[in-house]
C-alpha cells in the first residue's frame, strides 16, 4: 500500500488511510494533495482521494477521482478495494462485490478484502460464495475465534446443519479443558447453545439432548437452558419429564402462555384448531383447575379456559374471570375477551353475562351472588364494557347511550371519550370521532398515545394539517415532517398517504407511500453492521434469526399497505393523467366553479406551508454544543410533483407489484392489482395468470368473479390474432378456459347468472355481478341498478338483548353508492341508495345519516342547535381547527369535586 512512493510521500499515504479510520476527512485531503502535487496519476493516491470526498458528500468527483485511480494503476489491490467501498457505500452490493474480486485476484491472501466480501456476500445471501469466503478466512487464520464460528454460520445458512456442527465441534477441540475464563462464559455458553439447536434443527434429537446435559455446567442462560430441555424432552416423547420441566418453568412466570402450550401438548390435549371433543374439554378443565390452585396469581391460568369451554361451564369461568377486573377497573378487558368473539355463541353469553351484573350493580350495588357492595366505578366499567361490546356488534345506538351514561357517571376517565371516539368511527361520523379523540387528548397533553390515536383519527378525518401539527408536539424540538420521517413513523405517513389519496392529491399521497417503502429499504440495509458484530459477540441463534426475519421482511402489513398505495396511485394516474402538477381531482368529477376554488385552496396552502418552512428553518438553525450549525434539511419535492411527472406510472407501479407478488402471494389484494396493472399493459398472459391465482385463494369472492367476466369479455372483444405471438397467446387461451370450472361450456352471462344464484343473499355479490352485467351489455343497466336496488339488508342471527343486528356494512354501501355514481352513472339511484342507507346507518356523515355531526352541524347552523357526538359545537367538546394545544373545553368539569 503506498509502496511505489518514496519514505515521505509513503508516511503521507499512511496519514492519509488513518485520517479516513478517524473519520478527519479534511486532514486526509490535505496529505493527498501533497502526494498528487509530486506523483499526480498515483493511482493509489487518487483512489484515497476519492474515498474521503465520498464521505463529504461529493459523489461525482469521487468516483470520477477512484475510476482515474483504478484507470492508472489497475494492478493495485487497494485501487480496487477502494472502489468497491465506493459501490457499497451507494448500496450496489454486486458491483462492490465484482471489486473485491478483481482486489483478490491481484492479492489472495488479503484479510481485509476477504472480510468485506463475506459481509457483502451475507447482505444479499450469496450464501454458496459465503461459504467458500469464510472457509478461505478459516484457512488464513484458524486461530481466530471468529472465523470459526463465521465458517459454521455460513454453512447454517446454507441449509447445511450437520456441517455446521461438525465445525464447532472442531473448534471445541482446539479449547483448553478449562476453557472458557470467567469474561467469555456468556459468549460460549451462547456458542454451545447454538450448536444444540442445530442439532435439534438437523433432527438429532438424542445427541442435543445428551450434549445439552454434559454441558450443562457451562451454560450461563439457565432460562433458555430449561426450555431448549423441554422442547428436546418432548419431541423425543419423554412427556413425563417434560411435564415436570414446564411446571418449574411457570413456577418462574405463570403468565407465559407458551409453557401452558406445551403442558397440553404433554398431556395430549393441544389442536392447533383449538377444537376439542368433550371428553378432551373435560380433561383440560381439570388439568386447568388443578394449575389454578398451583398458581393462584397467574392471569393466563384463568384466561385460557375460557377459549375451550362451552355452555354453563364457559359461563361459571367467564364471571369468575370478569368480576374481579372489573372491580379493580381493567380498561384493556375487552381488548382481552375480544378472541372469544369469533367462537359461535360466545358473544351472547358474555352479553347476557354483563347485563346481569349491570342490573345486580344498578340494583343493589352488588354481584349476584355476593354480600359486600361494590365500588361505584364497577358500575363505570360495566358500562365501559358493554359500550364496546356493542360498538363490536355494530349496535351503534346501544353502544353510545352506554358510554354516554359512563360519561355522566365519571367525566374525567380519558378511556371514556377514546372508546366513544372509536365507536363514532365505527359508525360512520369521522369529523365527531376527531373531535372526541382530541379532547381526550387534550384532558392529558402528556400522553403520547392519546396524542397518536388523535392524529389518526384527525387523518380519518382528511384533517391533515391539523393532525399534523398535533403530532409534532411529541417531536424533537417541535420539528416538523423530517423528525417524523426520521424516527420512522409509518403508522402515521400510511394514514396521511390514504388521507391524501382520498382527496386527490396523489403527488403527496405516492411521496408518503414511498417514504414507507424507504423506510424498509432502511432497514434492509441496517442489518450489514450486524454480519460481523453477531459473530464477534457470539449472539449466534439471534443473528439467524435477525436474518431470518429480514427475509421475510417485505411481508410485512406495513409495506403492503404502502405498496398496495403506490400501486393504486400509478393506476389512478395513468387513468386520469393529470396537468396540474398539485395533483387535481379528475374532471369529471368536480364542476369548473369547484375546480377553481380547489386551485385557489392549494395555491394558499402552498403559500402558507413555505412561510412556516422559513420561519422554522430560521428558528431551528441554531448552534449545537459541539460549535456545529444544525441546518434543518430541505425537502426539495415538498408536494410529491416530480412524482407525479413519471413518464410511465405503470412501469412504476410494476416495481412494487413484484415485491408483492414475491412476498404476499397469498393475499387476494396482490393479483387484484397485478390483474389490474397488467390488464392496462396489456399483458394477456399475465393478467390470466392473476385470475387463476384469485380463483385458487377464493373462486367466490365478488372480486375473483369481476376479474374472471372482466378478462375474457375483454379477450373476447379483441381483434383476432395476427402476429406469433398473439397466435401463441391465444392458444394457451383456448387451453386454458375449458379447466375454469366457473366458465365449463358456459357463456359469461351464463356464468354470471350462475353465481348470483349462489349467493344471491349477499349484497357485494349481488353488485358485483349487477356491474358484470352492465359490462357485458350497456343495454342492461336498469336491469343491474334493480338487481342492486332488490337487495335485503337481513336480520343477523344473534341471541342480543338490545335488538336486531343487520348485516350489511358501512363500508361496502358506501362503495356500492360510487359504484352506483361513478360506474353505472345514475344519479337518482344514487341518491336512493344514500336516503335508503341514511337510515340504516344514521351516525354516517358520508350518507348524512340523521344523527350525524354534519346534519346537526347544518342545523346548528340555521336554528342555533346543539350537535351531538361530539361534534364541532359539543358543549363538552368545543374545538377549533386553528388550535392545536388546548382546542379542548372541560367546562363540564369545573364543577367537579374530587
């Protein structure tokens, strides 16, 4: 390194890699100028160079400084080391990885080089030239710790347990009997513990059980030590031992549910269905019964009964369960019994349950079967439970006269108003359950949850600018959109992006949809600093499963919202391509006096967002300790118009179908956008191929159906095949449709017929095919608009108290109601279905249901009415959009005494 340069130019090259080491960058500059003053093409030199100018930012001379350096000197390892540091600081993994080679070519035996591309190699699971990586690394230094346990990882992660084994082995036998000294005991006892767990993983079970117990002595973690016994103890069929093992395990914590698993599982009682046979009921009862006296203190043991038993004995469990915590005041009890709703008749139990005790509470100020009167605030969480009970049975009305009265009983519960808020949402009033939320939130302006569940009611809502300025309050000096950014806040970007797209402005709508998805990228990339302090640190079996994870990261809810988003925007703008770079709404849809105001709106919006970006770049620029100026960085696309200005949305949107369609294969909404998307590109073949993968997940969903009529009518109305390749297409086709049970010697309006006969009690089927009627025949729309029109809003088969629950939902009448306006372009059946689903739900403002915030806001309007739900003029909830801190008013609590 440095070799070709005389003694003093040579000690400069050396102060030049120790100032990049120590990160004084402007140092290392100054030492290669000096070189390169003298010996200007030292390609070396050049590439150092270059190297520090990456890390203050100046990209472009970078590389074009390390391409002359490679250019001058292409027999230099470091020339090419370099360069590779260059293509990994950018994240372009394979052409880092094609340096390092051509490094090694020149110098085989480099440590360095070869640890660097183990690591690039472990980053993008190259995990054959992993292997051999760390197998060369092995060989250059086997006294090294690291490298042996490197070499074993690899080979783990290349599905090759056994191997793995048989080199920790190894090196356990290059150790010392007394091995290891009292500061390396966790590290290997780590070390031991992974290894056993490659043997369970390889299935030997008996030999990681044996190795378990002769290592007993070394193993620092006693915890895991028991549960790796158990778990080996119980697959081998030693359920005896087992047993014992897991009752000394929930001695140490009752409350952990996977020891009550695999207690059952010793007994022979656990199904994964969670389906059991009576006798197997009554041996899990007893067994139950029995720990429950062991454990007298453990919440689990009382809670996991009631997901198993049936009838009198659910009933006799499930009082005892909810009488003491509703005593003590639990606000996270209905959050607790909410799985049991999915069990058939579990609900009404619980209902007729809780109606008892209210009544006995009202009544005697007691429980049933009890003497000692209760505390009033049993009765405010008796009341809190039925409210949301209620609220999950779609009985609005019950719901909120429920929480109202707990209201009245204690006004000062913050839980009340978010419970209502919740239910407002739930019935439809957004505005009135924003509102609520934040008068929670402003009755405890500490409370960061209280302020999030404000904020995301306030996005429900399309009130982004308040929720936006209700959010910083918890951000770091009161920064705006980067802080959030920063601390990776998707909840809230997924919520502002679907709050955007709603209004039509896509451009902000994408921008918050990509943020997510860089914040996976982000992600993606943090892990490389772990390849190697994980084996350094010996923290073996959480590595792989780090690595695990980060493989199916992509899977997760969060970037599919965000994908599925920016997908939907693509669409929609390639739909209606817009000539406003702010994102307006389509045409058709506004009249040119809307369209105007909205321009003007957007104008001063934007004008107002620039002067408060001045005022707190001017405020928030100050000097930190250290003598550094913090300069707040610029968003140079604020409103997401350079987004907006793709030449190819669908060619974009294709990008995050893959991932995807890579990563949620099982999820209808993938191929419902692949279909969409590759229908548009005109993709033949490829649109079929999501029509078959929605008919294997779900041949009877209304959207499967669509896609199936929408395709082969589409198909159908297509000009016959002239190139090979349309031939081709076509003859896959003809193949093809004859397998399509739906479709066997059937037309598409034969097959339609067909499935609304199947479920002609469904509203969403109904409509979908009422809208592949009108597809396949324009002539028949009054014929699809009655067909909708017919259907029956029905009783729901429940045992509750408090009248009939119908089946219909908010959410699918309001789409039916655009699909009405914007598909099938009736107006007056429209506005039918709006007054016929006012009624059915009258706390929506979207149907300006009767009790909705936005009627009693127009009344209040005209005659000086008071609104309810909390709506914008509540007496108890009196909010301003301007304010932000304190837009609560608590005059009903000045008269409170406590």
């Amino acid at each position: 390194m440095g070799a070709s340069l005389p003694p003093k130019e040579a000690n400069l090259f050396k102060l030049i890699v120790k100032s990049y080491e120590t990160k004084q960058y402007k140092k290392g500059l100054k030492a290669a100028d000096a070189i390169l003053k003298k010996f200007p093409d030292h390609g070396e030199t050049l590439s150092m160079k270059g190297l520090t100018l990456n890390c203050m930012d100046r990209k472009t001379d970078a590389y074009d400084l390390v391409r002359l350096g490679v250019k001058n000197d292409l027999k230099s390892h470091v020339c090419w080391h370099v360069y590779g540091l260059l293509y990994r600081s950018d994240r372009e993994y394979r052409e880092a990885i094609k340096c390092y080679r051509n490094a090694l070519r020149i110098d085989p035996d480099n440590i360095e080089i070869l640890r660097d591309l183990s690591l690039l190699q472990a980053q993008i699971r190259d995990l054959t030239g992993f292997v051999e990586t760390r197998q060369q690394l092995l060989h250059l230094k086997p006294n090294h710790r690291m490298n042996w346990i490197g070499f074993a990882v690899a080979h783990h992660l290349n599905s090759n347990g056994a191997k793995a084994v048989e080199i920790l082995e190894a090196f356990e036998g290059t150790l010392e009997d007394d091995y290891p000294p009292d500061n390396e005991r966790c590290e290997y006892g780590e070390m031991l513990l992974y290894k056993i767990s490659l043997l369970e993983e390889s299935g030997f079970l008996e030999r990681a059980l044996e190795e378990l117990h002769k290592k007993e002595p070394k193993i620092v973690d006693k915890l895991t030590y028991k549960e790796q016994e158990v778990s080996l103890l119980v697959k081998l069929g030693c359920l005896e031992e087992g047993t014992n093992i897991y009752k000394a395990l929930l001695t140490m914590n009752p409350d952990n549910y996977r020891y009550y698993e695999g207690l059952q599982k010793c007994f022979g009682l656990y199904s994964e269905n969670g389906k059991y046979s009576s006798d197997e009921i009554d041996r899990l009862d007893a067994l139950y019964k029995s720990l429950s006296q062991m454990y007298t203190w453990s919440s689990a043991v009382k809670r996991i009964p009631l997901d198993f038993l049936q009838g009198d004995k659910f009933c006799e469990a499930a009082v005892n369960y909810i009488k003491p915590l509703l005593t003590k005041g639990v606000p996270s009890l209905f959050s607790d019994l909410s799985p049991l709703y999915d069990h058939p008749g579990k609900a009404d139990i619980l209902e007729q349950l809780i109606l008892e005790l209210e009544h006995s509470i009202r009544t005697a100020r007691r429980y049933p079967d009890r003497t000692e009167k209760e505390p009033p605030s049993t009765l405010l969480w008796t009341l809190f439970f039925l409210a949301q009970h209620y609220d999950r049975r779609g009985q609005y009305d019950v719901a909120l006269s429920k929480i109202d009265e707990a209201i009245q009983h204690t006004p000062t519960v913050i839980d009340l108003y978010s419970v209502k808020s919740r239910i407002l949402k739930h019935a439809g009033d957004l505005v009135a359950a924003a509102s609520l939320a934040d008068e929670a939130r402003c009755m405890d302006l500490a409370d960061r949850y209280i302020n999030s569940e404000s904020v995301k009611r306030m996005l429900q809502a399309d009130q982004v600018a308040l929720a936006e300025k209700t959010a910083v309050l918890f951000t770091k000096d009161g920064d705006q959109y980067n802080n959030l950014h920063d601390m990776q806040c998707m909840w809230y970007e997924l919520a502002s992006g679907e709050s955007y797209f709603r209004q039509g402005d896509l451009g902000r709508a994408l921008k918050k949809f990509l943020a997510v998805e860089k914040h996976y990228a982000d992600i993606t990339e943090d892990q490389f600093d772990f390849h190697s302090y994980c084996l350094r640190k010996m923290t073996l079996r959480a590595y792989v499963e780090m690595l695990k994870f980060q493989d199916r990261l992509h899977s997760h809810a969060y970037f599919h919202k965000a994908a599925v988003g920016a997908i939907r925007c693509y669409l929609r703008l390639y739909d209606s391509p817009l000539n406003s770079p702010a994102g307006e709404e389509d045409d058709t849809s506004k009249t040119p006096s809307q369209k105007k105001k909205m321009k003007k709106q957007r104008k001063a919006e934007r004008a107002k967002k620039e002067a408060e970006e001045k005022n707190e770049e001017s405020s928030a620029s100050g000097i930190s300790k250290s003598g550094k100026r913090h300069v707040k960085p610029v968003d140079p696309d604020p409103f997401g118009e350079k987004l907006l200005k793709t030449e190819d949305p669908l060619s974009e949107s294709t990008k995050y179908l893959k991932l995807l369609q890579k990563n949620s294969p099982d999820s209808l909404e993938t191929h419902l956008l692949s279909f969409e998307v590759n229908m548009r590109k005109q993709k033949i073949l490829l649109a079929f191929q999501a029509v078959k993968q929605l008919l294997r997940l779900d041949a009877e969903n209304p959207d499967s159906h669509r896609c199936l009529i929408k395709f082969f009518h589409k198909v159908g109305s297509m000009s016959a095949p002239v190139t090979d390749a349309e031939k081709l297409v076509w003859s896959v086709l003809e193949v093809e449709r004859p397998s399509i049970s739906q479709l066997q010697e059937k037309t598409l309006r034969e097959a339609n017929k067909i499935f609304l006969g199947k479920h002609e009690d469904s509203l969403m089927h109904r409509v979908a095919v009422a809208e592949m009627l009108y597809t396949l025949e324009h002539t028949k729309k009054l014929e699809a608009v009655k067909l909708i029109e017919d259907s029956c809003n029905k009783v729901m088969p429940t045992n509750g108290a408090h009248g009939p629950v119908l089946e219909w939902k908010l959410k699918d009448c309001i789409a039916v109601h655009k699909l009405l306006e914007k598909v099938l372009i009736d107006q007056d059946a429209a506005l039918r279905w709006k007054v016929r689903c006012a009624e059915y739900f009258p706390y929506s403002t979207y149907f300006e249901g009767s009790r909705s915030s936005a009627v009693h806001n127009l009344l209040n309007n005209q005659d000086s009415k008071t609104p309810v739900n909390g709506g914008a003029s509540h007496p108890e909830i009196n909010q301003s959009a301007n304010s932000v801190v304190s837009n609560g008013n608590l005059e009903a609590l000045k008269g409170l005494t406590i």
